[in-house]
C-alpha cells in the first residue's frame, strides 16, 4: 500500500479549512497533516509538517498566497502547491505560476474534481482551471513561438492536458517510443526543461 498524499491546507477562512478537511479526509489516499490562516503560519507548517500538496489560498492578510509561493523560492525539497482561490482572482495566474504553482482552480470547483486535481499535482504535472489558461495566456508576452509540425502541436497539446507518454501514444495511435522522441525534441524546440515547463509554453501560445 502507498502512503498517503500529505496535505497542508492555507486558507485564512477557518469554515473553508473545515470544509476542504471534511471532504478531503473521506478520500483513503489523502492525509491532511496540518492548516495555516496565514502566509507565515503556512511556511511554518511547511517546515514542521513536510506536505506533499498545498492546497493555497491567494488572498490572505499579511503574508499572502503569492509571498508564499515566493519565499519557496526555487528551492528543491519545496512541495507542490495547488493555488484554490476564487475565479476573479484570473490576472494573478501568471505570476503564480511563475513563482512555482503547479495548479491553479477555484473554489467553487467539485469536491471529485478538486481531489483529481490534488493527484494530478502530485503527480508532477500541471493543472489550470480554464478561466486560470485565459488569464495566464492573456497576461504573457515574448518572442515569436518556433513553428511546430502538426503532430509536434498535437504531443504538445495532450502534455498540456496532463498526459503521459502512454497516453499521448495510445491516442495518437503511435509507439511509446515514438511519443518519447517527439517530446525529446519539443523540449529542445521550445527551450523547456521539463513537462511542467512544456505545458506552460503551449497554455501560453494556445495550444491544447
């Protein structure tokens, strides 16, 4: 048996903490192991809790969900971190995202959908709420995309959905080992490190 998913909860609103605990708890893979109101109380609970996922609020006083995401920093050991704000909170999806947010949905989302969303997270990939690519595709500006091939875009598009490399091959109807080559050479094409990096790019430029 696996071990839990360890969740931290930051929200400065102790009935949304008891609602998010209430739910989350029912699922026999996660373990919230902590909650913070605040921006310092949460990076606290970081250190003293070591959550794999933390479900973050944005709007909190004091230190807010961004100053968290920011003091983390780039550092390697950090956790995951799911940005649950509410839907007008759009135009801060790209400095979120740039500061490490590895999702970004709202409140108002489904319990099942949130706790798909906490899985994909911690899984490595990355999940945005529709509203949230909007916002991130609206607020980014750069030099010209590469121009990719049609199934380049394609392989692209399905990363950005949160597919694996089973996935991509079994609905593209190709090898395993053809999708791997195809994502080697978008990785180098668009200048990303990693899938994480890859699906921002195509949310970016309007692909998936």
């Amino acid at each position: 048996m696996t071990d839990p998913i360890r969740l931290l909860l930051v929200d400065d609103h102790p009935v949304v903490r008891r609602g998010l605990r209430g739910y989350l708890e029912l699922e026999p893979d996660f373990a919230v192991v902590g909650e913070a109101g605040d921006g310092e109380e949460a990076l606290k609970a970081i250190d003293a809790h070591d959550p794999d996922v933390v479900l973050l609020d944005l709007k909190m006083p004091g230190l807010d969900g961004q100053g968290v995401l920011d003091r983390l920093g780039d550092a390697r050991d950090r956790p995951r971190v799911l940005v649950l704000t509410s839907a007008t909170d759009a135009e801060r999806v790209p400095s979120a995202i740039n500061a490490g947010a590895a999702g970004f949905v709202y409140k108002d989302i489904d319990p099942d959908a949130l706790a798909s969303a906490i899985r994909t997270v911690h899984s490595g990939q990355m999940l945005l709420a529709p509203v949230a690519m909007r916002g991130l595709m609206n607020g980014t500006t750069g030099p010209a995309a590469p121009t990719l091939t049609p199934r380049e875009s394609q392989v692209l598009g399905l990363i950005a959905k949160g597919q694996t490399n089973r996935q991509i091959a079994r609905a593209l109807g190709v090898s395993e080992k053809t999708v791997k080559t195809h994502v080697t050479n978008l990785l180098r094409r668009i200048g990303a490190a990693d899938r994480t990096q890859a699906a921002l790019w195509a949310v970016r430029h309007g692909i998936g």
